[in-house]
C-alpha cells in the first residue's frame, strides 16, 4: 500500500540529546532554524508528534508565520497541516495545547484507547487502528483517508527509533546544536535497538547560524517483498535516470540501478546508454558490474519499467541478465505494456527463474512520462 513520505525532524546536543533534566525545555536551535522547521511545517501534509512529546513539552505544532499559511491556502491547502499524535493508551490531557490550537487534529490509538480519549472529551478525531498501534497501519490510514502524501514527524525519541526501526522513515533532518548535556538520566534522539544496515546517505549539510543541519536518506532495500522507505528511493532514482535517455520510437526509455543490501550502488544505466542504440536499461547496469561481486546475490535491481521477457535486438533479455548475475530480488514501478512485445511478462520469467519481483504502482506515472510520445 503507498505510504506518505516520512520527515524525521529534531534537534540535538553534540552528544546526543533532545533535551536535559531541567525544569525548563533546553534550547537547541537557533531562531533562525526555528524559521526553517517553520518552512518546513507549511510545506506538509500533516505534523506528527507521540503521546509523550505533548506531556512532556505541551506543544501547539502550528506554522508560525502568516504568510506561509496564506499560501496553504491560496495553494487550495487547509491553513495548517493536520495534527496527528499516537497513543495507544489515550490516556492524554484534554487541556494541552495541541488540541486546541490551529485546524484539524487527529488521535491513532488502540481500541481501549479510543474508548478512554472520548471519555476524557479529547478534542480530535479519534481513530481506533485494532488491539495495538500498527505503524505501517497508521500510516496507510493517514495517507489513504486523509490524504496525506507528506508527514513530518517532529518527536520524541520513542517515535523516531520506531519508525527507523520499522524502516518506515524516508528522510531523517537532523539539526546539532553546540551543547554537551552529559546527564544518562536526560531523553536522547535513538534508543537501542536493531536498525537497518548500512549507511545513510547525506544529501545535505548546511551552517544554519550556530549549529549544522544535516539531512540523511536510507539506503538499504528491503528483503522478499517487504518494502522499505530506501526501496522507494532507489527506484524513484531510476525513474529519474529514464528521464535522460535519448527518445525512441522504437523502444521504452527506461532507467536502472543495482544496490547492494547494505545499500551500497552497484552499478547504473538507462536505454540507449553511450550511444548504443538497442541497449537495455538493466543491460547497461549490469554490465558496469563485477559478475564475480558476491553481493549480486543479495542485491536488489530497481527499474523503472518491468524487465523485458522477449526481445529482437539481443540474445538475451533482461530478465534472464539478472537472472544470470544471480540478482534475485527485482522493484519496478510499471508492468511491461504491449506496445512492442505482446504478452511480455518479465516478472513471470523472474519469478520462475526464483526471483522476488515487487512492483510499486505509486512510481508508474513517474516511470511513464518520459513514453507519452509512444501513447496512441
């Protein structure tokens, strides 16, 4: 099920924290950080935070400055973003702030929770997800029934580690500010526990004032046909390396990427890379590969259209190339229609050769723009 882009935002010491044991909320961005998270906030769906984030700290989540608000509104958007928080107890204090304080606000929480939050006269839509919080669950809620394409998730500590852990997260915005707080007994950003492999990717890093933002991507695909926020990613890059490819009458335009599963690119290519004019997309990628690579085993191929079964211009298709590489986990965002081969069905090859084909239908009109010139 499409999910919305997650937004992990918080600010932390150098060593770590979101806050200290203090009487009052520590400080950690500067004024004009807390302008940029206001840009941010304008520019989402909805703003989540957990249970403990409004016991703790009672915030109001609203997007600040006037004039972002009005272009919400000129942009035909609701003037805030929605308010979304999660607990599965409901055990939360009709008094705080968040409930009363810009638009529309949301409660997921468990059955039992739901009948404790109306009894205490929660003032939000109360939405009971089952016997016990389900993230992925939550999150197919917001994004089908609110329609919520982009989420940003602003707290505390419990919520973040969750949702990296689950690997629901699609972008993580980290901000340091230059304090030491050194108390065990204070709140930090990530507790333990088992995290995806690999490393993050950086995407940007910028002085804001007196402390850094640094935002990361995921890269590590899922396994079988478990999908990951990273799966999205990669096969978003090879929707964006279709793009490129010079146009044809005669053949799709269609990108390709091969990732290890510690997240590391293998490899790259589109149609009609360097000049040959009949070459595939996972043609191209794979030949940049080291066939003797023991990741190829455990690697995923992300293409932006299903790999071909058939084709007249080489020996082998691409289906069967993965196949050969040992690759035999496969993200496509559009099935192969028959405008050049009919009945193609990659994915059956695939499939019968032992692969895991998974096909993300939310990318197929990224995948397609760069063919409207083959429609009709």
């Amino acid at each position: 099920m499409p999910l919305p882009y997650v937004l992990l935002s918080a600010a932390v010491s150098l060593d770590g924290y979101l806050d200290d044991t203090g009487p009052e909320r520590l400080l950690l961005s500067s004024p004009a950080d807390f302008e940029r998270v206001d840009e941010v906030r304008a520019s989402v769906d909805a703003i989540l935070v957990g249970a403990g984030t409004i016991r703790a700290d009672n915030p109001r989540l609203l997007v600040n400055d006037a004039g972002r608000r009005a272009a919400r509104v000129a942009a035909g958007k609701a003037e805030y973003p929605v308010k979304v928080t999660v607990s599965a107890t409901g055990e939360l204090d009709p008094a705080a702030r968040f409930w009363h304080t810009g638009g529309e606000k949301v409660l997921l929480t468990t059955d039992d929770g739901a009948r404790r939050a109306r009894a205490l006269g929660i003032g939000a839509d109360v939405v009971p997800l089952g016997d016990v919080l389900d993230w992925r669950a939550a999150l197919e809620y917001l994004h089908d029934r609110r329609g919520v394409r982009r989420l940003m998730v602003e707290g505390g500590g419990t919520v973040h580690s969750q949702l990296l852990r689950l690997e629901l997260a699609d972008e993580l915005q980290l901000v340091l500010a230059p304090l030491l707080v050194g108390d065990p007994g204070a709140p930090r950003l990530f507790g333990p526990g088992g995290y995806q492999g690999g490393r993050l990717r950086l995407v940007e890093s910028r002085r804001i004032e007196d402390v850094v933002l640094v935002r990361y991507l995921p890269t590590a695909p899922g396994t079988g046909d478990r999908v990951t926020a990273a799966d999205r990613h990669w096969l978003a890059l090879a929707c964006e390396l279709a793009e490129v490819c010079p146009p044809s009458r005669t053949a799709f335009s269609v990108g390709a990427v091969v990732v290890a599963a510690d997240g590391t690119e293998l490899a790259r290519g589109h149609s009609r890379e360097g000049g040959d004019p009949v070459v595939h997309a996972e043609e191209a990628a794979l030949a940049k590969a080291d066939p003797a690579d023991p990741r190829l085993t455990t690697a995923t191929v992300y293409s932006s259209l299903e790999p071909c079964a058939r084709r007249a211009s080489r020996p082998a298709p691409c289906a069967r190339l993965i196949l050969d590489a040992g690759v035999r986990r496969v993200v496509t965002a559009w099935r192969e229609p028959d405008t050049f081969v009919p009945g193609a069905d990659g994915s059956g090859v695939l499939t019968a050769g032992g692969a895991t084909v998974v096909v993300l239908p939310e990318y197929e009109e990224r995948a397609t723009a760069p063919n409207r010139h083959l429609e009709g």
